[in-house]
C-alpha cells in the first residue's frame, strides 16, 4: 500500500486503503488498516535507522542488543537464555556471538552450571564499546521520540503494547 516518490515512501492515506479493501470485496475496517499499514512501513524505516546507527560504532542492531543484554544480566548468559530474551533464534544467537568473539567483545567459556554448555561473557572490551557509545546513542534516542510530550509517549507505549500483543494475527496459522 505505500507509495513510493523520487524523496522516499510517502505515507499510505485511508483513501488508499478504502480502494484496497473495495478492489478485493472484503469488509476490514480501513482505519485499521491504514494503522496497521503505517505501523509496519515505520518499523522497517526504524529498523534501517537503526542499522545506520549503530553502524557509526561498528555494530548491528542485534549485536547492541545482544551486548546491552549481557551487561543488563551481570555480564554472562547462555546462548538459549540470549535467544530468549531477544526473541531470535539460536543460530541467529551463534551468528552475533561468533561476530563479537572475533572483535573480543564477548568470550565463551564453560558454564559452571551446565558443564555440556557454554556461556557467552562480555569482555572489559564489549562493556567499553557500550560505555562509549551511550552518550550519543541515548540522546540520539531521546531525540527520535522529543516531539512526544511526557504524557504522549506514556500513551504511546501503553497503545505499542496492545499493538505488540496482536502481532500473533500476522503469524499464527
């Protein structure tokens, strides 16, 4: 449904979504569409955003995310408890590890809990990068969302939640 202009995308509109809707006979509600259709084009250019981002500090998305878990858990987690709590799989998991092992910015070593397994540790020089990379990073954060007054973005994270706990209609068989 969106468009596309020599600038970029342009935002669908409802009209887009009436015709949409009309053109396949269905009955759907086309605001709920059009919100739908907006939140998921948002995501994906958040996600690009993102990538751009944390790529002025030599990572990905997932890679922030896989060290900021490890340093939010006292530093060390199993890969199954790392693809868990990000929502990934535990190939993905080996894949971001493998990538920050070669960096130094995590290690593996022996679980003392489960001596067939190994955890992931981050290193004194994964907790650096995230040290130095904080500044920028949480006020680049804070500026993405600075046009929401206090009360709008209380609203929008409790509106992101309801939002977050119907994705399994875009999954579930």
């Amino acid at each position: 449904m969106t468009q596309y202009s020599a600038g970029g995308p342009t935002a669908p509109s409802l009209d887009q979504a009436r015709r949409q809707i009309a053109r396949y006979g269905l009955s759907a509600d086309p605001q709920a569409i059009l919100v739908a259709t907006r939140l998921m084009a948002a995501g994906a250019r958040i996600n690009q955003a993102g990538e751009v981002h944390f790529g002025r500090f030599g990572l990905s998305t997932g890679r922030y995310r896989l060290l900021a878990d490890l340093e939010d858990h006292g530093g060390e987690k199993s890969p199954s408890q790392l693809a868990a709590s990000l929502g990934v799989s535990r190939a993905t998991v080996t894949g971001l590890v493998d990538g920050l092992e070669r960096e130094g910015l995590v290690a593996r070593r022996p679980s003392t809990e489960d001596g067939r397994g190994n955890v992931v540790i981050l290193t004194a020089r994964g907790a650096d990068r995230l040290r130095e990379l904080a500044p920028e990073h949480f006020a680049r954060m804070q500026a993405l969302v600075g046009g929401l007054s206090t009360e709008e973005r209380a609203t929008f994270l409790d509106l992101l939640g309801r939002v977050v706990a119907g994705m399994d209609a875009l999954t579930e068989d």
